[in-house]
C-alpha cells in the first residue's frame, strides 16, 4: 500500500518549515535510514531519513518551497508492484478535502484534463488554500512571504484584508503593492513615522542592495520585538576584578597539554549556574498564572553566526567541571555555524549569557530570551587603576548587566544573584570546588 512522507515536526515549537532540497528523487529506491530531504527551520537545516523502505514516486511539495506546515504531505513511497492508479486512490480516498463523488470518479475512465483536475485536487496546495482563507477570515495566522509582510508593514496594510494570489492562497509583493492604506487599515505606525527606509532611499536616489529576510532572522525579530513590548525589563551593573580568573586561566591552560583552553566565557558560564543555584528565585519563567521554578541550571550562550543569532545550551552547568564546559561549548558554538545544532540542543534554557567583550564591548543591556527571566551582558576585560588596600594599583575589571523580568524576578532577587555571581568570578577556586 502506499505511504505518504509527512513534513516532519523537527522540533517541539515548529509548526512550518522550508523544504530545502530533495536529496532522492522519483523514481529513486530508499531504505530505511536513508537521506531523503534537507528541511530548513528557523534555526538550522536537518536531514529526514526515510523510516521506510520503498520507491519514490511522487514528490508533492518541491525543493525551496517555504512555509510547509508540519504534517503535510510532501512525497508517497510504494512497495513493488503498486500501479499509479492505485496511488491516485490512495491520495483521493485520504485526503479530506476531496468529495466523494471526485473519489468516486478517480477510479473510471477519464480524459487528460479530467485526470489532470484530480491530481490538482489530491495535492497539499488545496488545504493549504483553504487553511489559508479559513485563518484569515477568523482573524487567525496569515500566510505571507516576508516581503510581503515588511511592505505591508512600511505602507501601513492590514495583511488580513488582502486575498493572496500567490501559491496556496499566500499573500505576495504585488498583492500588497495594490493594496491601498485606506481601504485595508493603515497602521498608525506606519502613518506617524513616515516613509521606511526603503522607500526614502529610493526617493533620495540612494544605492543599496535589498536583502531578502531569513526565516531565522524573521523569528529572531518577532520574538525580540515581543520581548521588548510585553516583558517588564529591569537593569542591574556589577564591575568585577578579574585579575584572579585571569592568572587561575593561565595556570590550568598551562597544565591542560592542550586537551582544552578556558575561556573567560567559560567561567562566565559556570558562576551563572552556581549563582542561580544560590538563588533559585531568579532560576525561573513566567508562566501567566504560575511560575516554573527550574531544577537545573541549563545555560543558553549567545552565539552569532551568518544566518542571525542562536543559543545553544549547556545543559545542568551547575554540575560539569571548567574542562567539560569548554570543549562542550567549543562543539556547539561549531554547530552553531556550520547550521547543524539538533533541536535539544538550542530549545529550551533557563537563563542566557551574552558576551561582547571579544569584540571590546566594555558595557550593554541585552534583551531577554523568552520565556527565560534573565540574561547576563558580559563586556570585555579592561584594565585601570583600582583601589586595593588602600592603595591605587593597576588591575583588569569586567562589567556584565543583568536583565531581569521584573514579573518574576524583583529587584533584590536581582542583585543577589548579581552578588553571588561577583563572588564566583572574582574567586575563581569556588568554581574548581
């Protein structure tokens, strides 16, 4: 019998994702285990392994198509000896949005456009159309490049006025280039601030390159934006001195016979997690009703690539060593770049640590990763006169701020947690306890 290839749900949260590349093609003969597709979400590109053997012989949803909801099928795989009608069956008979007299009529003779008319029906197109209609009409999730989005943002269109001409029923550029402000309920932010940045340039006659937005950076967007407008951020600043963690690091890198090499963003990592475990009030989310209070300590790092920003997580850092934390870390933030951390390893995350010192970065805020309640700013390392025992010497300070969603975590919840971190890093032996 045949069977139908979903789109597969990559991750907890995904619910659409990009078809990237067909790795097998039709007509092509699979076995379980075997590569068959590359999908893109919003973090990383992963590979789909056929669960089944069998030859494919249709491809439903083709290489580059975007926004494929989770559960539609994308190609069918059959055993031997299965005959094309059976598989135009099988496609009518399981497919909801076919009547039952089109099912009825796949298995009589029929012209080329009549059979041409059923394989339009039996396609994920229709479904996606209808989907598309339905969730506009109910005011629910809209399907739109993100072109068409950023346009419609700039010119001030309402998305859920506008019927799609594009595939699926998805609103595209022309679309929103018709649609007139007025009539589709222009945005107040879009009437009050005037041209975007686009438009002014090409009033002004100015040289640029439009760059199509990512589906990563598109999330990357939309989840800081709400971060900003609905978590109450507060900020808190600790100098520390570092000169301690910077002899300890010298040390143990001397003695590691370069098995591994500290990094400060390794111990930055590590005092968070033993800071949270002093004060488990800031190891917490905001859940509307309740709060979730974490056992662990599983520590998201910053990591910038090509594609945008990602957080691979070290997860229960409270219990690893400095070594474990830095040769962990160096393989993540790898996968990171290369495009190929695995869900379990970037979702989730009870707290997150940015570090611009690299970059000499001596101070800044960061937004908060929701649903997580902080994230630590780490700035660069810099040295200047200090007062030590009563006396002024030359030592290295470090500044790193404290993001705090004020909902769960108060302003003394905040600086005690700011406190213990200040002990761990500027005494670095607790860490190696």
């Amino acid at each position: 019998m045949p069977t139908k290839i979903l789109m597969p749900a990559l991750s907890p949260t995904m619910t659409e994702g990009k078809l990237a590349k067909w790795v097998k093609n039709e007509g092509d003969t699979v076995a379980a285990g075997d590569v068959i597709a590359e999908i893109e979400t919003d973090k990383a590109t992963m590979e789909v392994e056929a669960v089944e053997e069998g030859t494919i012989v249709k491809i439903l949803v083709q290489s580059g198509t975007e926004n494929v909801a989770v559960n539609t099928p994308i190609a069918v795989l059959v055993e031997e000896d299965e005959k094309e009608a059976d598989i135009e069956a099988f496609l009518a008979n399981d497919n909801p949005n076919v009547s039952q007299n089109e099912k009825n009529n796949i298995d009589k003779p029929a012209a080329k456009n009549d059979i041409e008319t059923v394989k339009a029906i039996n396609t994920p197109e229709r479904k996606t159309h209808n989907m598309a209609a339905q969730s506009s009409a109910k005011g629910g999730r809209i399907f739109a490049s993100p072109l068409a989005r950023r346009m419609a943002s700039d010119k001030g269109v309402n998305l859920s006025q506008i019927k799609g001409s594009g595939p699926n029923g998805r609103i595209v550029k022309a679309d929103v280039a018709n649609a007139k402000p007025q009539a589709a309920g222009g945005s107040m932010r879009a009437q009050a601030s005037g041209p975007s940045a686009r438009e002014l340039a090409d009033m002004l006659g100015m040289v640029y390159e439009a760059k199509p937005v990512t589906k990563m950076r598109e999330v990357i967007a939309n989840r800081l934006q709400e971060s900003k407008q609905t978590i109450p951020h507060f900020y808190l600043t600790v100098e520390c001195n570092i000169d301690a963690l910077l002899e300890a690091r010298q040390q143990v890198n001397g003695l590691a016979d370069g098995k591994y090499k500290l990094s400060v963003n390794d111990f930055v990592i590590k005092a968070s997690a033993l800071a949270l475990k002093d004060v488990p009030e800031a190891n917490a989310s905001w859940s509307n009703d309740t709060i979730v209070a974490y056992e662990n300590a599983d520590i998201s790092v910053a990591v910038a690539t090509p594609a945008g920003l990602i957080t691979p997580i070290i997860k229960e850092a409270e219990h690893k060593g400095l070594p474990t934390i830095s040769v962990e870390m160096k393989e993540l933030a790898k996968k990171a770049r290369d495009g190929k951390l695995a869900p379990h390893e970037f979702q989730g995350g009870t707290f997150s640590v940015s570090n611009l010192g690299m970059f000499g970065t001596h101070e800044f805020s960061a937004i908060i990763n929701p649903p997580q309640s902080c994230i630590l700013a780490v700035g660069a390392g810099v040295e200047k006169p200090i007062v030590k025992n009563g006396q002024i010497v030359i030592g290295t300070t470090m500044k790193v701020t404290l993001s705090c969603d004020h909902r769960v975590v108060d302003g003394a919840v905040g600086a005690q947690l700011l406190q213990a971190f200040q002990r761990y890093i500027e005494n670095p032996v607790l860490l190696f306890v």
